[in-house]
C-alpha cells in the first residue's frame, strides 16, 4: 500500500511539473505543412490543431500568418507531428522552445481506420487526450510557476472527461453540417439529371432513376426510358416507344419505326429546361 502511494505521489508530482512547465507557454504555432502531409493544408488537419490547442489556453497562429497582439517568439511552442504505423495510424505532438529543444511530447492517438482523412482526424485528436496539455493554464508570469487552482484540484480523468465531452460535440455539429452538406448536393444532383422536353404541343418530363428515366406527361407516367449498354436509351412510353440519345444541345433524338410503312422516322424532343 505504501510502494502504491509513493508511486502515485510520483506520477501526480510529474504531472504537476510538466503542467507548470508548460505553464509558461502562452502561444502555439502551427506550422503550414507537417511532414506526413502531401501538401500545405491537407484536410484541414492544420486548422484542427490550431483550433484545438485554443481549447487549453493557448493563443495559437498558423505558420506565416501575422503574429497575435504580444506575441513573443520565446513564449511560443512550434507545433511538430510524430506518425507512425502502417495498417493503424499513430499520432503524437512534439512541443519545441524558440531554441529548438522539445518542451514536451503528447501521447499517442490511434485510429484503425482505413479512409486516410477519417484516420488521421481521430488519431489527431486521441492525442490531446494527454493530460499535461489538458491541464495547461498560461501563468502569465516568467517567474511564476502556480497553477491554476481549480484546474490543478481536477483529476487526470475529469480532465481527459471533460475534453472528450467537448472533443465529441464539435464532432457531432461537423457530421451534422456534413450530413446538410451531402443533402443539399444530393437534392442539387437530382434535379441537375431531370430534364423537360416539348414535342409536338406536349410537354414531357424526364425523371431520374437508377436505370434510367421515368417519362411523364401532366405528372402522369406515360413510360419508362431504359440506358443501354452503349449510351443509347430503350424507350417504352406508349406512341414515344422506340430508341434515342442526347445530342449535344441536351435534346432528346428519338428514333421510331412508322406503324404504316414500317420505315424508321427520327424526331427530336426539345429541351426547354
């Protein structure tokens, strides 16, 4: 019981330390680029951890862009990126002085996910799980080194607790505007694939489907217009019946067989919208 305490005393007084240590940092930057990246801003990852650090009282800037009033280059730590992994995704973050020295380097995030963007964006924030970033408070003061109360008093787990809580709603706000995103482009696609065409006095409405067309006439569905193979369209729509294709105006040419003569007659529906 006793090795047991000491043990715990050992790891709150690390923490304490390295909480006060980077107690006296007020600023991050990110840089525009990290080196796992392809090209300068890819998926948004560098805004994620800008925005993200904001959340635990630091003053944050992307690499390039102009300094935040009172910036001063030796209270800032540059943000650096550790991946590894293969199949699994790793992250961790590397904190470096003006002086190039690593001040501190976080826990590891980890994702399982295959699809790059979703991996890295779970694997990017598992690593502010770390409980030192967590408890950070800028003391405002070189020669200060106290904490702030009330974030000192909280256990490792209420912090890492109350991160997730915050870490899960702004994930739900993004699937929810993605969700409308995805929906409005859906509604946007739909009616981009509907056409209306005017053939002989009558209006004829194209609609959509997996297999081609459904043909309408006063909302009433005369047919069905059928892709086939080699772009072409199968037409089964009572007098309209026969074969026909888009020209590259976006009208309609229909070809039918003359019920009379039985001679192939071709007929273009016009695309009024």
């Amino acid at each position: 019981m006793k090795n047991l305490f000491i043990a715990l005393l050992v790891l709150l007084t690390s923490v304490v330390a390295n909480a006060q240590k980077l107690s006296e940092y007020k600023f991050v930057v990110v840089p525009t680029q990290f080196t796992m990246q392809k090209e300068a801003g890819q998926y948004n990852l560098n805004q994620l951890v800008a925005s993200t650090f904001r959340k635990f009282d630091f003053v944050t800037m992307i690499e390039g862009d102009t300094p935040p009033v009172g910036f001063e280059p030796c209270k800032a730590l540059k943000v650096s990126v550790n991946k590894r992994g293969f199949l699994k995704t790793y992250i961790s973050y590397s904190l470096k002085d003006c002086y190039g020295k690593t001040v501190h380097t976080t826990i590891e995030g980890y994702s399982a996910e295959k699809d790059f963007q979703k991996a890295y964006y779970e694997a990017f924030r598992g690593a502010f799980d770390d409980p030192y970033i967590q408890a950070h408070q800028y003391n405002g003061s070189e020669n200060s080194i106290a904490i702030n109360e009330e974030q000192a008093s909280k256990s490792r787990a209420e912090i890492i607790a109350e991160a997730k809580r915050q870490l899960a709603a702004e994930e739900a706000q993004e699937r929810l505007e993605a969700q409308q995103e995805l929906n409005i482009k859906t509604t946007n696609d739909k009616a981009s694939n509907d056409y209306t065409f005017e053939f002989l006095g009558t209006q004829y409405d194209f609609k959509k489907t997996l297999s081609g067309f459904d043909i309408l006439t006063d909302n009433s569905k005369l047919g069905a217009a059928t892709k086939l193979a080699n772009g072409q369209y199968s037409i089964k729509a009572g007098a309209l019946s026969g074969k026909g294709f888009f020209d590259a105006f976006g009208n309609f040419v229909l070809k039918r067989i003359n019920p009379i003569n039985q001679k192939e007659i071709t007929d273009t529906l016009a695309r009024i919208k």
